[in-house]
C-alpha cells in the first residue's frame, strides 16, 4: 500500500458545492480519495488553508484534508492565488518533513496544483501524477468571451511535460493535450470520472417533486453546476423561450454569492424573453440533496460551451433523468445520442427547445432513455475508478525504478570501464 498527497490548491474538496470553484473536481478528489483509503493505500489531500480551521482533519480511516497556510487564512480570488504558490509548496514539503515520511506518489489536479506538483514531487523524491479537469486553451477556443491567462496555459504545458502520468477523463482530452499541448500519448491515460451510484439511483418522481416544492404534473427541466457563462444557461433560458410545451419551468442548482452578478444577467434575460415565471434560482445545495432533484426533472439539461467529462450528466443518468446536452468534450463520451438524451451539435437555443419538446411531450421515450441511462453510467462506479488510478500508480512506481536501475548500472558500467582502461594503461 501506498502513501499518497492528493493536491487541490485553489479548493478544498471538502467545500459547498456550486461556488465558483466549487464543482465536479471537488467531488473526484475526495470520492477518489476515499475510494483509495477504502483500498488500504494512505491518503493526505493537501489544500490552501482558508478560516480558523484545523491544520489536519481527518476525514476517515487513512484519510486526512491537511490544510496548507498559504496568504490570508480566507478566500482569495483564484487569479490572485499564484502569489502563493510558493508558501503553500514549501508548508507543505516542511509538513511531510515533521511527520517524518515521505509519499509514493504526488497527484494533482487543476493547473495550479500542477504547478505546485511538480515542485512539490521533486522536493519529496517522488512521482508526479497530474489531471487537468479543465485546460485554458480549451476554454479559450470553446467560448469567445472567454481570457484565460497566457501564463495559465504556459503552466499547462510546463506540467504536461513534466509530469510521469497525465489522466485524462476522456479520450477527446487526451486527443486535445496532445494537439494543443504537445504532451507525449505514452504518458497519458484514459480514465473516466466516477460517480456513487448508491447515492444516485432512480427515485419517485412524485416523492422528489413533494421534497423541492414542485407541482407534480410540471413539464420540468433541470440545470445543475457551478453558475458560470461557459455553462452556456443563457442558451438554456432561451431555448426554455421557444419551447411549445405548455407551462415548461427551469430550475437552476447552483452558483453562490460570487454569482450574483451573472444571476442578474439571466434573470434579466429570462424577464426580457418572458419566461421569468417559470425560472426558478436554486443556488448551491448539498451534494447528497442533488439526486432528488434529478429524480424531479423530466429532462436534465447540460448547454456547455465545453465539459472535460460532464459530471452532472452521468448524475442525471444514474438517476434515470434524460440528459439534452452539447456534442462537446467529454459528454460526447457518456450521452449516446437517441439512447439515453439528445445531443445538439449547435450551441443554439432553437436545437435544445426541439429536443425538449420531443422529450416533454413523450412519455413513453423518457422511459426507455430512463432505462438506457442507469446501465450506460454503470460502468463509472468509484471502485472502478480507484482501481484503474491505483493500477496506474502501480505502473509508475515499477517504471521510475527501472529507471533508477538503468540509470546506476549504466554508472556502474561506466565506472567498470574507466577502472579497467586505468588498470590496462599502468601495465
């Protein structure tokens, strides 16, 4: 078994989802996490420490959050927070140092944590596995509007070439890393998100719609994640515009107080388009609360410019929701056009409402796509997904040895050599 630093610098994996920051990586660190703890391997996810909180809690047998004292004990805005990478890799190398070992591996996600990986991998001896979640120049290609910083991307590539294994959630990820990044395919490897399927399942619908206070014969779509632009809502709340099926609503899970601004867009726009009486804002609930919200919707909608796997609709899926989302990204990988939802190669408001409408108004389809949905997603148990990481794990730690070994022989045969040279020249 293995020790194992996890590295989420810009968010704790522990933190309310549907913040800014808070979304489906949160969630992939700590499930993976304990998945990894479950398995007996040692786990300690290192994160900035924000609020009077415990440098160390433990989250479970062989699983702690170590929280890492880098600037202000309080939240920092996320282009602000490369001004600290330096503290929070030097803490952290002096926590390892006092508690008198080492780690087998070094994994990180998101850029900013591979930034400090690799620093932080050096310092400690030891491998450095990293996944990117998202990529900036994806981002900057997905969506017009969108500047994500040069030196965002210029870290990107530092780490991809760096690092002894990239995971990628999709292949479309990998097929990107390689074209835009110049990674190298022999250190990249496919392995998808996950998803607690005990937690997410199918519910009565009646039940679920009682629970969150809506009517049960309510045409109703869902949208759920972090309330950004490149989540594509306001293509949402126009299509929610033009769709024909009488009294359709919208209800959007997520965004917290960062998202004000934004909310007032799309509220305004809903106002404008007038369907703002059947918008209905949410904001963040607790993870364990989404599933009824899946399980209310007839048709869980994912409108993204770009999605690296798509968490929110494998969700939706488990729970027997269908899913209408973009043909991008990795959701090109878990919804199977006309199986289990639709996807819409435009990111336009009127291909979503045709869709919807198909949808809202057959009962029958819901169903079987329902059904397609549980069996599509079963594949991405967290068991699963712990045991291909931690497979990987395995082959990186057996590679950088043979490394070593063929790295001392070849000085050990070297220095044979000059001994005999020496030994052949005194004679």
């Amino acid at each position: 078994m293995k020790r194992i630093a996890q590295i989420s610098y810009h968010t704790s994996p522990v933190a309310a989802l549907g913040g800014r920051v808070s979304g489906g990586m949160n969630v992939y660190v700590l499930e993976l996490s304990r998945e990894l703890a479950r398995m007996g391997h040692e786990v300690d996810i290192f994160t900035r420490r924000e609020g009077d909180t415990e440098p160390v809690q433990e989250l479970g047998p062989r699983l702690r959050l170590v929280q890492v004292d880098a600037g202000p004990a309080q939240p920092v805005e996320k282009e602000d927070l490369p001004a600290h990478m330096g503290d929070f890799v030097r803490n952290a190398r002096e926590f390892a140092t006092r508690e008198q070992h080492g780690y087998d591996i070094v994994h990180s996600h998101y850029w900013q944590s591979a930034r400090a990986g690799v620093h932080l991998a050096r310092g400690l001896g030891a491998p450095h596995v990293t996944m990117f979640h998202t990529l900036g120049e994806v981002k900057n290609r997905a969506r017009i509007s969108e500047h994500e910083p040069r030196s965002r991307i210029v870290h990107e590539r530092n780490a991809a070439r760096r690092a002894d294994a990239i995971i990628t959630a999709s292949e479309h990820e990998r097929t990107i890393l390689t074209r835009h990044y110049g990674a190298d395919e022999t250190r990249m490897h496919t392995i998808p998100c996950g998803i607690d399927l005990e937690l997410f399942h199918p519910r009565d619908r009646d039940t679920a719609r009682a629970t969150i206070g809506v009517a049960a014969g309510t045409p109703l779509l869902l949208w759920v994640g972090r309330l950004e632009k490149l989540k594509g809502v306001d293509i949402l709340i126009q299509a929610l515009a033009e769709v024909e099926t009488p009294g359709a609503s919208l209800l959007i899970v997520g965004g917290d107080a960062g998202a004000a601004g934004l909310k007032e867009e799309l509220l305004q726009q809903a106002h404008d388009a007038g369907v703002a009486d059947r918008v209905r804002f949410e904001g963040a609930v607790p993870h364990d609360r989404l599933p009824t919200y899946y399980a209310a919707a007839d048709v869980c909608v994912v409108p993204s410019y770009y999605e690296s796997f798509g968490l929110v609709a494998v969700e939706s899926l488990a729970c027997g929701t269908p899913v209408v989302a973009s043909r991008v990204g990795g959701l090109i990988s878990t919804v199977t056009d006309g199986v289990n939802g639709y996807l819409i190669p435009w990111r336009c408001p009127g291909p979503f409402a045709e869709k919807l409408d198909v949808l809202l108004n057959n009962a029958e389809l819901r169903a079987n796509f329902s059904r397609a949905g549980r069996r599509s997603v079963e594949r991405f148990r967290w068991r699963n997904v712990a045991v291909a990481v931690s497979n990987l794990y395995d082959r990186i730690e057996v590679s950088r040895r043979a490394d070593e070994n063929e790295a001392a022989y070849d000085a050990f045969g070297k220095e044979a050599l000059e001994s005999a040279l020496l030994a052949g020249g005194s004679a």
